[in-house]
C-alpha cells in the first residue's frame, strides 16, 4: 500500500477503535498496557481496523438468519410490500 494512502488508512482505523472502544489505540489504560505493549501490535489492531469495520460478529452484532434463523428488516419490509 502507498505510504500516503497507508497513513489515511491508519487515520480512518484509528477512529473506528475510539468509536467502538471511547480511546485511540496509542493512549491505553494500565492494565491494557501490560497485555498489549510495542508499535507493532498497534500496528497489528489497526490493520485488522483497516481491512474490517466491525470486528465482533455474535448473535447480538451478527446477522440474524444466520443464528436465529429469523428474517432480515429489509426481508420482511419486501414481504409486507407485497
């Protein structure tokens, strides 16, 4: 990826973590620090923000077919149209 392209990436990724976690990824509390400490695993959780938006997919986040066998809002939506 260009150097620059990577940095606007980064950037993105970075609000994407403060959205789902209230902190940047750089500014971790005490006990965070301890678990996960060095550039690189920064550099690891924001690529793994880059490449996906969400990075939880249970029953409360996923989708509901898959694990209630229920229908989609859009899926029931069509079917009251018709």
């Amino acid at each position: 990826m260009n150097y620059n392209r990577l940095q606007v990436a980064n950037r993105i990724a970075r609000k994407t973590f403060k959205k789902y976690h209230g902190h940047y990824p750089d500014t971790l509390s005490g006990e965070e620090r301890e678990h996960f400490s060095g550039e690189n695993h920064i550099n690891w959780i924001l690529g793994g923000y880059r490449k996906t938006k969400v990075r939880c997919s249970c029953h409360a986040c996923g989708n509901p077919r898959k694990y209630f066998g229920k229908k989609t809002y859009q899926e029931l939506r069509m079917e009251e149209s018709e």
